[in-house]
C-alpha cells in the first residue's frame, strides 16, 4: 500500500480537510481528526430537511407537508416524490439511467425513526415511486426490503401501475453507450461509421437532444437522498436511485441498503449518502455516520470521518489515481437531533440542499481532500 503523508487540517468551510492519499484506518479511540472543523449548520437548532443538491425541491416539499401535520417520512417521500417523477433527472425514478441492457431498475429505502423500522425495495422495475412501495414495505410489512419481481408484485397489490420509466433521452444515452462500448462487437463505434452522403432523417423528438448526443460517454451517477428533523422532534431519512448507470442486471447499490446508503436514530440523528454506492456498502457510510454523532461529533465532522474511512479502506488499486487519491466521488449528508446539519464530499466544491425557517437554499459542503479531481 502506497503511503502518502497526512497533511493537517483548516478548519472551516468550505475548509477541505486535507487529508491527502492513502491513509491508515484510525484505530478506535483515536482523537478526533475532524475536531476543529466547523459548518455554518453546526448552530441550527429547531425543524430542518437536508437532502443532496438535486433534492432541493423536495426539502421545500417536505418541509411544506411537516407543517401541516404529515408524519416525516410521508414528508421526505412525498419530497422525494417531485425528483422522482422528474424525466430531466436522469440519476432517479422516471427518466433514470438503465442497466447494460436498456432496462431501468431502481433501488430506495426508507428510515422511521420513531418506530425505528426501515423498508426498501432493489431492482423494481416499471414503477417510478419506489421510495413510496419502501415507506409501504415499512408500513404494511414485517419485512425490511423485497427485491426485483417481488418488490414489483408487492406495489401492484398496494395499488401502483406499471409504467414505462425508459424515456427517449436515457434510451439514447444508453444506446450511445453500448455502439461505443467495444470495437470487437458489431455495434459500430462512433468513429467506426462512414460519413451519410446527405441530411440524415432525423425525428423531431430526437433532434432537441442533438447536443446532449454529441457529448462523451460517461457512465453517470446520481441520487436523491432526503433526512427531516420535524417539530417534534422526529426523524426520518429516505434515499432513492436508479443506481449506477449501465450496471449488471441486478446489481444493487447502497441506497436500498439500510447502514450503507441511508441511517437514521430518532435519538442521534440521520445520514445519508450519494456517488459509487459499492463504497458505503463495504464501509456501511450512512450508519456510521449516526455512530460518529453520537460519539459527539457535528454532522460536519462525522460525514467527514464517514468519508475518511472510505478513502482510507480503498485499497485496490484501479480505484486510485495517479497521485494516490481515490478516483471516485462520494457525498455524505447527516443533521442531527437538535437541527444541526452538515455534509462532506471527497472533493472540493460539493453543495447540498437545507430547508429550514429561511427555506431552501444551496449550502456548501466539507471535503476530504482540498484539491479537484485530476480528471473530472
Ligand atoms: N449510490 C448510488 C448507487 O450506487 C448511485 C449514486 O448515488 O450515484 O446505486
């Protein structure tokens, strides 16, 4: 293992942390690393919905729905709901990336903390509110999570009708993908295909996406996570996803998997992650998160430590760039009992979503590391 010394630390945010390269997992006991950092959400008390920066609206939503009396996670999910069935968001619900074979499957989970129960479903298909058939799985099951046919047949017998949730934008971002995906197969490759001799016949719902076409081929990430701290003092924290864009068939990311991509304790407070979900999965983000908080550390902080640990359990090499750092991104949301909030990213420049008595607002966030990726 590569061992690159540790830099101290600024406090203050966006102050990065400065933790560079491979560092070793802090044994348990250890003082704080993330001691002397501080966040403008460190002060708040009182109500509060945070949620990843594309869940701006649903924290107005749900912080909406919490006046008028909902229980909190009908406030997130009701919240989450507007990202959910949003086509332009392409990382969520209707209008989400597929999987290598063109098929969306999407992955959610709900926590309660009052009742301290949780419900998720993994690999549903053709229904765009799974964050929804989770709250019902929670609600109306003794289960914690059901998966692929039987989470799709579970929300026909709640009522829910199969739809369609590949729309014409993911279908040709996918399809630009797979021609472009290996020369030795018989897709031709952008580069592989002979100029027309003339004006191709284009159809018109396929022309106002021209220029998103010509952009590279990427594989995408993207989710929506949402955690409240209601009047009462009750919390809740949902996180819903189409996963990672082109995964294997039934692939499952952290988001359903609750510890991994979403955590919350009525008595400590709420954590929640988004970015390559194998990660939180191996390193249980979103539960350690709350652990961290109830050690005594601000939201800030513990996010932070969450995301240290991931960059200091990333051993494998493909993972890491040139300069030793972790080449993939990861975000970390957390507020706690009392209203303060926080998050962290591995690199600089993140931002997340708060609603609060001022309403909503984009809100900077901590980083692990102080400088951008090398090749973003
Ligand atoms: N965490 C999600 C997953 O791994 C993806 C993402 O947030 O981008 O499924």
């Amino acid at each position: 293992m590569q061992s690159i010394p540790r830099r101290s630390f600024l406090a203050g945010v966006p102050a990065a942390a400065l933790l560079a390269g491979v560092a070793r997992a802090q044994p348990t006991g250890a003082a704080p690393r993330f001691a002397g950092v501080k966040h403008e959400g460190d002060a708040h008390k009182g109500p509060v919905c945070v949620a990843s920066l594309n869940g701006l609206r649903a924290t107005a939503r749900a912080m909406e729905l919490m006046k008028q009396g909902y229980d909190p996670a009908d406030c997130i999910v009701q919240g989450v709901r507007i990202i959910e069935d949003d086509p332009e968001d392409t990382s969520v619900g209707y209008g989400g990336l597929p999987n290598e074979d063109g098929v969306v499957e999407l992955d959610a989970s709900v926590m309660h903390g009052p009742t301290h129960k949780c419900g998720s479903v993994a690999g549903i298909r053709n229904i765009k509110n799974p964050a929804m058939v989770a709250l019902l799985v929670l609600r109306r099951t003794d289960h914690c999570l059901l998966v692929a046919e039987g989470a799709l047949k579970f929300a026909k017998q709640m009522g829910f009708t199969e739809e369609n949730l590949l729309t014409e934008r993911a279908r040709l971002e996918w399809q630009k993908w797979r021609e472009n995906m290996s020369k030795d197969d018989d897709r031709l490759n952008d580069d592989e295909r002979d100029a027309p001799s003339g004006k191709v016949w284009e159809e018109p719902r396929h022309a106002a996406l021209d220029d998103f076409r010509k952009a590279p081929v990427q594989h995408l990430t993207g989710t929506v996570h949402c955690s409240i701290l209601d009047t009462s003092n009750n919390i809740a924290s949902c996180t819903s996803t189409s996963g990672l864009s082109w995964k294997i068939p039934g692939r499952v990311g952290d988001s359903p998997i609750i510890g991994a991509g979403n955590y919350c304790d009525n008595e400590v407070g709420a954590g929640g992650s988004t970015g390559r979900g194998e990660a939180n999965l191996q390193n249980l983000s979103a539960r350690m998160i709350v652990e961290f908080m109830a050690r005594g550390m601000t939201p800030t902080q513990a996010c932070l430590e969450s995301a240290q640990r991931v960059v200091d359990h990333t051993k494998e090499k493909r993972l890491r760039g040139p300069d030793g750092r972790v080449n993939f991104d990861l975000k970390f949301y957390a507020l706690n009992r009392d209203g303060a909030f926080g998050a962290a990213t591995l690199f600089p420049g993140g931002k997340f979503a708060v609603c609060d008595e001022k309403g909503p607002r984009e809100v900077p966030a901590a980083s692990v590391y102080d400088k951008p990726p090398l090749n973003p």
